[in-house]
C-alpha cells in the first residue's frame, strides 16, 4: 500500500516509550500483544481539528480564581515553544495542561493520597501558541505524589500537557519535569523512554529569561512534533 | 505592498518530544459536552445524518478500562476535512469522552463521508467512511491508536487499511448498527480478540 499524502516521519529508534514497560506496572495488561499495523497517512492523519479561543477560552494563569484567592505554593512561570522536527513553529495550536497542587494532591475524586487540598488551585489550565509557537502560563509548582507502582514509589514533580499540532498524527500527550529532581532516576515511566538524550529533553530548564523579578522563577520547556515527509513515500507493506 | 512575513529559518536536527501516559488524573481536563461534535450547531447541523458512537474498552484480563480518555476524529458528511485556514467555527468531527466504571463511552456526531484516497493514481478512490479512535489511559506511555469503520458499507471491500488487515481480524475496526443511528465497536487493548492497534 502506498501513502497517499505527504505523511509524518516515524518515530526515532528508541526515542519513544514502549508500550510493554515491565517496571511500570499498570502497563501489563494494557499493552497490545499483536505487532501494530503501520498506517499509511491519509487526510485523516494529516489534518486536525482547530480550536478556537472563542470556543475554548484560554485559561493562562492557575494561581488565581475568579475571585482573586490565590493559589498556595510556589509560584513558577513556565512557558517554552511547540515546534516540528523541522524547527517550524506549530502556531496557534492549544496546548491543555493539568498538575497536583503544590501538596501533591490532584483536585481529582480519584486521588486518595493523604495531603491537603487547595480550595483555590484546580490544576487545569489551557494556552494557544503564537505565530512563533510560543506559550507560556504561571502555576504552582507541583508537589511530589506516592503511587503504588513499587515500595516507595514517588512520582517526580511533574505537569501533564496534551497538544494538538496541525495533523491527528501529530497528537501527543507527555509530561514537563524539573531539573534537579531525585526522583527521576527512580521513576519508570520517566525511564519507559529507552534513549537518554530523548528522556533529558522532557526536563525543564531553570531559565532566569523567563523569570520575572520578585515574582516567580521561570522554567523553559520546548516540545517538537513530528515533522512532514518530503514526499509521498513508498512502501512495501 | 506589504511585505510577506519572513518564515523563521528552520533548525535541522530536532527529535520529536518523548510521549508519556495521561495517567489516571486527566479527568482535570474532561469536558463531558466535548463528547457531542454537534453541540454548537442547535438548529444548523451541516447535512448529514446525526449518529452515537458507542463501545467498551476492555484490558487483557477482559475487565473494563474504567480510566481511559477515548478521542474522535473524522471527516464531515462529505468526507471532508475542516480547512486549516477557513473559519474555525466549521463543523468539526473531534471529540473526547471519558470511560465510565464499565469501560463504556459514547459519541454524538455526524457520520462521516468517504474521504479521498489522495492518491494520484487513483484520483477517484475513497476510504471507506471510518473515524479515527485515539485511546490515552493510566499504563499506555503513548496513545493507542485504530479506526472505526462502518458496517454494510460497499467501499469497505476496497479500503486499503482495512484490506491490510488479516481478515479474520477485520472485525475489530467494524462498528454495527446495534439501533437505527447507534454504532457499537468494543474496544480490546490486549488478548483475545485484542483490536487491531495502529502504528499512526
Ligand atoms: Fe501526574
């Protein structure tokens, strides 16, 4: 079968997670057992939807409510760029993001671990990029969290993004860590990631740039979609 | 004239960004009416015929997956794509549902046209109508990915991702018509019957 449309590349060897990852647990039952069936992209694949801040109003800082109570924690500025393999900014892309509080708590009915709520940190935010991919927000900077994957088993402080890009293909979700942090050499799904450099790159950088004096301290965090084939390729498959 | 904007000068060499799961609190960015791709067109649907997608997603050991973020994309009723530069209030066949305790979810949408194959070869060949399914959960470090297809449609013979696919594993991508309007596709991450998962 031949693509049909200038597709994306395929992923690097070794610079996406497995879907079989032993040491993290809830992986087990959860990984298919068949080999995957390549697709060739279509328009399916290679277009997206849009999302317009009309429609999905754009919530940029978590620290405060409506009513001006603010947030407990340290507050952090965390803003970087949403690029392709290219270096092409994706431009006017949503970017969803959602963290526990600064306890280490998610405002979520889910989450039993024993640390308090903040009534005024609900952990969800939402930014479009810019013409140059730029987006940024001002959160908490979130708290460690145990999970019941290992004995002491601590998730390292982390903040989920989903993003969108321009093509279905390019759909991800993954998850900004900080530099410095103990618990990243002991953490599984931070270690699924098989090649190294791959790994480092979903830790922030402290950036002194970003950070606004007397404020908050600022951590820069790039994220690169997939880019474009050149051209239509062939394939035997 | 006004100048055109300049293009930023591309950086070679950039690796596209490492997926991690959603794991189990993504429900923090659950929106429960994103499940209906027609909410914002009260009285002025495109044309097209109003479908629910329903399904349960199962494990390996066939319990439900009670924590999963399922996601839609399709094309409209002619089979086509929003256009990335026309207005972003078009219809849009993109939608998110979280399972509940049963593994189960379920879609309002427009059912979706045959797209075209895009292929020049065969400048007037269509996919079989189908609708992209991403599936995000606590223990998947990236996304499942498959599609659903529609039962009794005659392009479905010719399909080429479905022609791909070992017969006897076909059914897994076709949803049937369990009421008039309502498609039903089980979802099976691992095992027996497991679903035809997809290299995107
Ligand atoms: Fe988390």
């Amino acid at each position: 079968m031949s693509e049909t449309v200038p597709g994306y590349r395929r992923p690097g060897l070794l610079t996406q997670p497995p879907y079989n990852a032993p040491d993290y647990g809830s992986t087990r039952l959860r990984h298919p057992q068949q080999e995957l069936l390549r697709l060739p992209h279509t328009l399916t694949e290679t277009s997206a939807p849009r999302f317009s801040p009309q429609r999905y109003p754009a919530r940029a800082d978590l620290t405060v409510q409506a009513d001006g109570s603010a947030a407990m924690g340290e507050r952090i500025i965390v803003a970087g760029r949403v690029l392709d393999e290219d270096g092409r900014p994706v431009r006017n892309t949503m970017v969803e993001v959602w963290q526990a509080n600064a306890a280490g708590r998610y405002n979520h009915p889910g989450d039993d671990h024993d640390a308090p709520l903040d009534p005024n940190f609900q952990g969800m935010g939402r930014v479009f990029t810019d013409a140059e991919g730029w987006y940024r927000f001002v959160t908490i900077r979130p708290g460690a969290y145990p999970w019941r994957n290992h004995k002491d088993a601590w998730r390292p402080n982390h903040i989920h993004y989903s993003v969108f890009g321009a093509g279905f293909a390019q759909r991800m979700i993954t998850q900004m860590y900080f530099p410095g942090d103990p618990l990243l050499a002991l953490d599984p799904i931070f270690h699924a990631t098989p090649d190294e450099a791959a790994r480092n790159r979903l830790i922030s950088k402290f950036d002194l740039e970003l950070t606004q004096p007397e404020w908050a301290l600022g951590y820069r965090f790039d994220i690169v979609l997939r880019g474009r084939e050149a051209t239509p390729m062939e394939d035997n498959h | 004239m006004p100048a055109p904007t300049p293009e930023a000068a591309p950086m070679q060499g950039l690796v596209a960004s490492a997926h991690q799961t959603a794991g189990p609190y993504w429900h923090l960015v659950d929106f429960p009416e994103w499940a209906d791709t027609t909410r914002h067109f009260a009285g002025n649907l495109p044309p097209g015929e109003r479908i629910v997608l329903t399904g349960r997603v199962t494990d390996g050991s066939g319990a439900p997956v009670a924590d999963a973020m399922v996601e839609i994309w399709h094309a409209d009723p002619k089979g086509e794509y929003p256009d990335p530069n026309g207005p972003a209030e078009e219809f849009q066949g993109y939608g998110r549902c979280a399972t509940k305790a049963d593994g189960s979810f379920r879609f309002v949408t427009l059912k979706p046209g045959p797209v075209p194959l895009g292929d020049r070869a065969r400048a007037n060949s269509r996919q079989a109508p189908h609708v992209a399914l991403a599936i995000f959960a606590r223990g998947l470090l990236q996304h499942l990915c498959t599609r659903l297809y529609f039962e009794g449609e005659a392009l479905n013979e010719t399909d080429p991702v479905l022609g791909a696919v070992p017969p006897e594993r076909r059914g897994t991508l076709v949803a049937r018509q369990v009421e008039p309007g309502t498609w039903n596709l089980d979802l099976r991450l691992q095992g027996e019957g497991e679903t035809v998962w997809m290299a995107v």
